[in-house]
C-alpha cells in the first residue's frame, strides 16, 4: 500500500512537468513583433489610425500597410519606433528590446512576398 501511495503522489507530482509546453513565438522574431506591437495600427486594414494616416499622407502613391512598403530601412523603421511620430508614441527599450527593434526592422525592409522567411 505504501509504495502504490508512494507510486501515486510521484506520478502527480512529475505529471505537469511531464506535460510537453505550448510553443511560444520567439520574442526576437520581428513578425511577432510586429503584430504584437504595430499590426493594431498599421495591418493592411484602411480603417486601422496608422494604415489611414499613411493612406491619406501619401494618397496611394506608396502602400499604406507597413508589411508592403518596399521603401523602408531599419534605421527608418528604428527612429519611428523609438521617437514616435504625430500621435504614434515612442516605444521604450523596455518595452520593444534592441533586439526585438532589430528584427522588426528586418522584417519590414525584406521585398514583398519574402517577409517572414529567411533570406
């Protein structure tokens, strides 16, 4: 009896760490990033504040939707992101790492069709 409860307590115990857990977006992964942090206001959606201020800025001349600008740098995507621009405010360090800001920036100056794949 002793050693069923014994059995009976270790399997409790070792099932939740046995259990295989969810995959998680790399938090570096620039998409991740950006729909974490940028999709909200500038997915390909003209009634997103982002996407419409880009819209009527250029007036169709370049794509509003950041995912299918060809135009953008990293450095571009890196000084909007950390001084803000009209009523888009700055994000922090703390809150898109260097890291994470390299990889969005990656992410938006790859050629329509390869974002998301490797180079």
């Amino acid at each position: 009896m002793r050693v069923q409860l014994s059995a009976l307590c270790l399997a409790l115990v070792c099932a939740p760490a046995a259990q295989a857990a969810p995959a998680k977006a790399d938090p570096r992964d620039g998409k991740a990033v950006f729909e974490k942090w940028c999709a909200a206001c500038h997915a390909p959606n003209p009634r997103l504040a982002g996407t419409l201020a880009l819209q009527t800025k250029y007036e169709g001349k370049i794509p509003a939707a950041l995912e299918a600008r060809t135009d953008l740098t990293p450095e571009i995507v890196a000084a909007f992101v950390r001084n803000g621009v009209a009523w888009m405010a700055p994000f922090r360090k703390t809150e898109i790492s260097d890291a994470e800001l390299a990889d969005l920036g990656d992410y938006l100056t790859k050629t329509p069709g390869t974002k998301g794949k490797a180079r």
